[in-house]
C-alpha cells in the first residue's frame, strides 16, 4: 500500500535549527508554487539560534485550500533527535525519506510505509571538502532528490538557483551540482517508488508568495506611518524591519532625496507605545509593534489613549503565551487583553487579518480609522500569518485614494466657529469630538490633554455628572465604530441549515477546507468570519438564525466565544467551542473530525491537539 496523488500531500522536512535548511525547503515550496500549484508553507522553529529541531510542513494542493491540512504523507527525515517522531507521525502509506549513511534502529518497524534511504552525509562528505559546504549542501541534496522523486520539472529549481544567486555567480554551479546529485541518486535507486508527483498546473493565477509582517509593514507605508515608536520582540520585528526597507524606498523628499520617517527603540514596550502616540497627538500618524508580553506592558498608555482620545495603531502579532510562552509559536490568545487593554471601563477596535492581502489592507485602513475614531486600533495577526509565506492576491492600492484624518480643525474653522469649541463635545451625535494638532491657531484652539477625568473643554473635573456623560460619549463613540469597522463575511451553503461556524483571523482556512469536507459527506454549515471589533449586529442575526454554531479559535480558554456572550448577552448553549492550542497552526481534518463527533451527540474534548484524542493520523 502507498499513496497515489498528484498535487495534493503533506510533506514535513524535519531539521535541526540553523544548518541553512530553511533555504533549502523554501526552495522546494516555491518551486512547486513556480509550477502553478498553490503551496501553503509552514516554518516550525524553536527560539534558540541553533541546535534544536524544527520543522517545515508543506501543504501542496491544486485545490488552493490555503490552511494547515493535518496528517503527514511524506517526511525527509534529517534531525535524528526526532526521527523516531516523524517515522511514526506518517500516515499510512506514507514515505519517509531519512539519511542512509547510518541504519536506521531496529525498533523503527513499519510495514505500511516505504522508506527511501539516502545516503546524504556520506555523499556530502564524497563531494564536499569544506564542512560548513556539507552542511548546506546536505539540504540541496535531498530537494533534488524530491525533483526526481515528484516528477518535478528540474528547470524549475536550477532557474530558482540561477534567479537567487544572479549577484554571486560562483554559487550558482555548486548548488546546482548539489541538485543533480540527489536528483541521479534517486533517478538510480528509486525509480517508480514514488506515487506521489508534482504536475504542471495554471492554478495560481496572479497570486504572489509573501509573509503577513511583510505585508504589514508595506501597509503602515501606504497608510502614511511616518513615526514608529519600537522594542523588538518576536514575532513582530519583522513588521518594522519591512516598515523601514519599504520607507527607505518610498519615503524620500523629491528635492533633497532624505527620508521621511523615523524608527525609535524604545527601552520597553510602555515607552514605545507611549512614542506612537505622542507622533499621533502631534499630527503624524504613528504606531508600534509587539506581542502579548509587549501588550500587557502596554495597556497603561493604551487607557490613555483611550480616555484620553489619541489615535494609534498597535499592531500585535500574537505568540503561544501565557507570560513568555513559546516566542516562536502561534496562537489567538490576546482577544480578551486586546478588546478591554487597561483598567476601568475601555473597549478597543480590533482588526483580524486572515491572509497578507488582509493585513496590507487592514493596517492602512488602521490608520484611517485611528483618526476617524480617534482612539487606539489594535491588528491581531499572529506568528503563523506574520512568519511564514503565503499565497496570497496581489497588493492592490488605489492612488486616487486620500487620507481620512477624521474630525481636524484648521486655524480658519477656529476663527469662523460661533460658539466656544470644546475639545471633548459632541456635536454631531456621533459621539466623536473635534480636535487640533498643536500649534494650530495662535491663540485658539490649545487644550491640556489629560488621562484624568475632565470635561467637554478638557478641563480636569470630578463631577460625577461630567464623568459620567463622558463615559456615555464614549459609548456612543463604540457605537459609531461599527460603521467604520470592517464588517463579517457571511456565507449560507443552505439556508435551511441550522448548524453554523464563526471563526476568524488564521483559523480561516482550515476552518473552510474542513466545511468543504464535511459539504462532500452531505453536511453543509453556514459561515460567519469576523473580521473586526466592536462586533457588527449580522453577527448576533447569524448565532440567532441558529440552533448550534461551532466556534473555532487558537487559545485554551475560548476567548473569543467570551467576547461574543459578553458583548451580546446571550446564552452559551449553543455555542460550542473547538480548540487548538499546541502552538501549531490549526488543522482542517482535526476541524473536521471535531464537528463530525459533535454532531452525532458525542461527549468529546473541544481541543484539536495532537494530545488531545491522538487525532493526528486518520
């Protein structure tokens, strides 16, 4: 028994961290990607520089589904610290492709998979003379032996080859020759082992390959982010290293050809959140990055802004928490610490990204709706949208398109106003005041901004009256946010259907490839992805038009199902949570196999993991 598909598998590479393999298996993904089949690639990697295993799952299939699939048809087994684990993690009929040089222990015993031994330490050791050459070329190795293996087209990897090192042309005939050795190794041991192949398709479209971190930071740029107030921390750094490469090339005055924008690390988190918004309370539009740990370091000024109604954009690629977590690990597990940030009575807009065309989009609209809004908008992507490539649309911008600056006096509105202007006075009902950048008017206009309680002018007050019809603006301001905030996307399969999924962020993709699943076995279930908060009211339509929804979220104590019963007071029967929480991306068959059992009345756990109902192998 083995198995037979084309353009549709599960490969894991299983590495040791910092011997040049992520190169190496980046490689191979775009390659497949080069072929027109879309790719959803996965780097799994530890917070250590080098020395600990990681891992690199490619999910391959000409369907485009873009998520974690689950189970594994095919290992190239190259960490021995875990090679028992991967040996054992195939499916059956599954190939496990491992280095030969060394047999492999006697107690790896399966006869429902084939194994494809390559002797790639002795052949580098053949080939290669210098030891950190026979390092990288190991990973070069068994690529070219997948070419083979695959039936993939070679001139699409050797093209890569000579694309990559155009500026160093000495590499270019070594890498290659590291190719054709795996690629005639397996050609001459292990012809028609493989069942598995990768065929030339036109299925990618225009599609591009790009990280979420990248995305983003090009986002802040397009959104006119000028200001970064910064403390790196994984795995948000990205974001502002692609902010400061994308400035470096838009950012410039015409005239003297000097750089329009200024990155500041901060000594912490408070004081890089508390430079954003000082950019945002002087007129530029400014913003920070972080994660969880930096999020609760953060929410002192995030009140502040609050409170005290300065737009900011805080971007906040979640991790595996709590407290330091695994930094290298994904997660959906700062909903709850990202909607109420701070103490007392403070609501927070949040935008949930779900691909890089998502957070391109999302962060420049961020900007846009800080000033509108004039409070703080805070994008929740997380490490696997933020790290790892996608296949994604293209970034699209509209040059037509202006700035919302939102409610912005000008030194002439100051001079015509007929009645005393108040900084904090609601005048269109929509519960937003009017507000100046300093330096506005000589002599009108000037405010003191304050966390404290104060009036409609600003001034300080412990009024219980002024507080109190300031606390109620503010809710009408949450109100109003709605119609700014993006709103869910929304699908009914079949109308009758009184089963229905809400999900949201990177959970999206699995979540849809599970209900297509289930859609083939004649289940069919309504959809609702939320893309923001405050939530919109076709939510509460979309839980009530329902007998059970099915809630799917990356965290241990279902926190966004918390926020949907508190926001709109319902009961929690009907919402039944599946969880995942192993730090890994969610998959779709684990989804699927949740909600099947649920359906048919069984009393199981709602967590996914892979120690949570051993669901990992079908």
């Amino acid at each position: 028994m083995r198995i037979e598909a084309i353009n549709d598998f599960v490969i894991r590479f299983a590495n040791v961290n910092g011997t040049g393999s992520a190169s190496a298996n980046n490689m191979f993904s775009k390659a497949v990607f080069r072929m027109g089949v879309p790719v959803s690639p996965k780097n799994i990697f530890p917070s250590n520089i080098q020395g600990l295993p990681t891992w690199f799952e490619v999910r391959v299939t000409e369907k485009g589904h873009l998520g974690a699939r689950g189970d594994v048809d095919f290992v190239v087994a190259i960490n021995g610290q875990t090679m028992k684990q991967d040996y054992y993690s195939l499916v059956p009929g599954g190939y496990f492709l491992y280095d030969s040089t060394k047999a492999l222990p006697r107690e790896y015993q399966r006869d429902d998979i084939i194994e494809i031994g390559i002797p790639l330490t002795q052949m580098t050791i053949d080939n290669y003379a210098n030891p950190r050459q026979r390092q990288l070329f190991k990973n070069i190795i068994y690529v070219g032996a997948l070419a083979y293996l695959f039936d993939m087209e070679f001139q699409v990897l050797t093209q890569m080859v000579e694309d990559q090192f155009a500026k160093k042309q000495k590499l270019i005939a070594p890498n290659i020759g590291a190719l054709e050795l795996g690629f005639n190794y397996a050609k001459t041991h292990f012809e028609g082992v493989c069942g598995i192949s990768v065929q030339r398709r036109d299925n990618v479209g225009d599609s591009i390959m790009i990280d979420g971190n990248s995305a983003t930071g090009l986002g802040a740029v397009y959104g006119g982010a000028t200001v970064v107030g910064w403390y790196p921390i994984t795995p948000s750094t990205s974001v502002v290293e692609a902010f400061e490469k994308y400035s470096k090339k838009f950012r410039v005055e015409e005239n003297t050809g000097k750089h329009k924008f200024a990155i500041l690390q901060a000594e912490d988190e408070l004081a890089a959140i508390g430079m954003a918004i000082g950019a945002n309370w002087n007129g530029a539009r400014g913003f920070t990055a972080t994660s969880g740990p930096g999020l609760s370091l953060m929410s002192e000024f995030l009140g502040l802004a609050y409170f005290a109604e300065i737009p900011v954009v805080l971007i906040d690629v979640q991790r595996s928490g709590p407290s330091t977590g695994m930094p290298t690990r994904t997660q959906q597990s700062d909903i709850i610490s990202a909607a109420y940030a701070s103490h007392g009575d403070t609501k927070h807009v949040l935008l949930l990204p779900c691909d890089p065309a998502e957070c391109f989009e999302m962060t420049a609209q961020a900007f846009d709706l800080a000033d509108r809004l004039q409070t703080p908008i805070i994008i929740l992507s997380d490490l696997d949208l933020g790290m790892n490539d996608h296949m994604s649309r293209p970034l699209v911008w509209d040059d037509s398109r202006c700035y919302d600056r939102g409610k912005v006096l000008t030194a002439d509105d100051l001079d015509n106003m007929q009645t005393r202007w108040g900084r904090y006075k609601d005048v269109d009902g929509d519960g937003i005041g009017y507000r100046t950048y300093p330096g506005t008017h000589p002599t009108k206009g000037s405010y003191f901004t304050r966390g404290s309680s104060h009036d409609e002018f600003a001034a300080y007050t412990e009024d219980s009256g002024k507080y109190e019809e300031n606390m109620q603006r503010l809710v009408l301001k949450w109100e109003t946010a709605k119609e700014y905030a993006p709103k869910p996307q929304i699908k009914f399969r079949d109308k009758s259907s009184k089963v229905g999924a809400i999900f949201f962020g990177t959970s999206t993709h699995a979540t849809y490839e599970a209900i297509d699943g289930l859609e083939e076995e004649g289940i069919k279930l309504n959809t609702c992805r939320i893309k923001s908060f405050p939530f919109h009211n076709d939510i509460k339509e979309f839980i009530d038009q329902h007998d059970t929804i099915f809630l799917i979220e990356q965290n241990r104590d279902a926190q966004m199902r918390t926020l949907i019963i508190n926001e709109f007071n319902i009961g929690t029967e009907k919402l039944k949570s599946i969880l995942n929480i192993d730090g890994m991306p969610i998959r779709a068959r684990r989804i699927k196999r949740k909600i099947e059992k649920m359906l048919n009345g069984e009393q199981v756990s709602p967590f996914t993991t892979a120690n949570s109902g051993k669901e990992e192998v079908a």
